[in-house]
C-alpha cells in the first residue's frame, strides 16, 4: 500500500506551501487537486460557458481532458494536451474553480483522475475533500486552516510583494465567499473527517506546521 498523506483545508490556509514541503522531505510527490478544478475552471472560462450554468458546465467540463505529469518533482496540469500551468493561479480561476467544482459532472471525472495517483505513488495530496471522500484510508490526514484575517492578509503580502496594489476588504471577502461555497455545497463539502488532526496555522511558521505533519507520519 503506498503512503498516502491527505490535507485538507480553506483556500489560502498554506495547504500546498506546506505540502511541498512535506513531499521533499518524505520523498512523496505532491498532488495539487486545487489545481485540476483550476484547469477545468480555465477550460469553462476559456469557452465563455457562465459557471452557474449547472448544464452548461456538466456538458462542457466533459470536453476537458485533464492529465498530470511531473517535472522536476513539480506537478503539471495538461488541458487537452496544454500545459496550462501558467495560467492556474489568478484569483478569476479561483473563484470560478470554486462555483464550478460543485458541479457532479466536474467532481466525477476528476476523482477517478486522483484515486488512480494515489493508489499507485507515494503521494501527498491537497484539496477540499480528500480525507473525506478521495483517501478515505489516508495517514495522517490534516485538516489545515488558519483565520479569514490571517489567510486574507498573507495573499494581501505575497500580491504586494509582486508590484500590485491588492483591496484587502475584497481579497478577505473573497476568501469568505469561497469558504462559504466550499462548506456548503451539496456534493463533497469541505470538512474536517472525523480522524483528521486540526492544525490552526494562524499564528504558526511553516516549518512549525511542517514539522507536525512529519511527526503525524511517525
Ligand atoms: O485549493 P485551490 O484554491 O487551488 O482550489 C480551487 C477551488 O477548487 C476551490 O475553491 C474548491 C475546489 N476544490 C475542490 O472542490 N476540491 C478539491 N479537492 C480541491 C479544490
């Protein structure tokens, strides 16, 4: 069986900072699941489709062939055959990844995707729904969060950080808004599994949370 470690949390929480960083010292690859409901957010965003369109989105998501690779250890995201990498990252990808990932069709197809990873590597995965309903047997699974305040203000530090002039009420709205829509959807809402370990990183540095994880897999 390989090791399969789950993280689990609200948008801006450190989940893949601290991921990373788990895989490189446990020698894991490390599994962006956040990333793939991006690509398929792109591929909707890309064809004009509006994301509330349930039908819409089921029947468009389809014509979106996602694959992963590897590079260097870093995941790439493939979109029909594209490495959409670049393009993943935007707070309009996130937004819309976040109304379009309730969409069954869109969770059906990339489930498969991310049970077929983790059954055959060594991985270390992050999303939404992964102790809950993609690793229902991993170990440890961490449930990661940290204040609405805190995670508004390190995306509000790392935007500022590159040159821009970021709204902080809009990015901490935002962030709200998401975690609403995260919780409350109907289909595989985030929440903390029952065995998972609470891990509030408010007022932790990384290596802190990193170093609980590790401890978790001893
Ligand atoms: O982690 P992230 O911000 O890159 O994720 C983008 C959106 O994708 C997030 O708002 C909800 C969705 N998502 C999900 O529904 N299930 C996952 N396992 C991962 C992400």
């Amino acid at each position: 069986m390989p090791l399969n470690i789950a993280i689990d949390g609200p948008a801006g929480a450190g989940k893949s900072t601290i991921a990373k960083m788990v895989a490189k010292k446990k020698n894991l690859i490390y599994v962006d699941t956040g990333a793939m409901y991006r690509a398929v957010a792109l591929y909707i965003l890309r064809k004009g489709v509006d994301p509330a369109d349930i039908e819409a989105v089921s029947k468009t998501s389809k014509e979106a062939d996602i694959t992963i690779g590897y590079e260097d250890g870093v995941q790439i995201v493939y979109l029909n055959g594209e490495n959409v990498n670049a393009f993943l990252r935007t707070e309009e990808v996130g937004n819309v990844a976040s109304k379009t990932s309730a969409n069954p069709a869109v969770r059906e197809h990339l489930l498969y995707l991310q049970k077929q990873l983790a059954a055959s590597n060594d991985c270390i995965m992050d999303g939404r729904d992964i102790g809950t309903v993609v690793l229902p047997n991993a170990k440890p699974k961490v449930y990661l969060t940290a204040s609405s305040e805190v995670r508004a203000k390190r995306r509000f530090d790392e935007l500022v950080a590159k040159g821009e002039e970021p709204d902080f009420d809009k990015i901490k709205a935002d962030i709200e808004q998401r975690d609403y829509q995260d919780m409350h959807r109907e289909i595989a809402p985030l929440r903390q599994a029952e065995d998972a370990t609470l891990v509030d990183s408010s007022y932790m540095t990384i290596e802190e949370v990193v170093q609980v994880i590790c401890d978790l897999c001893e």
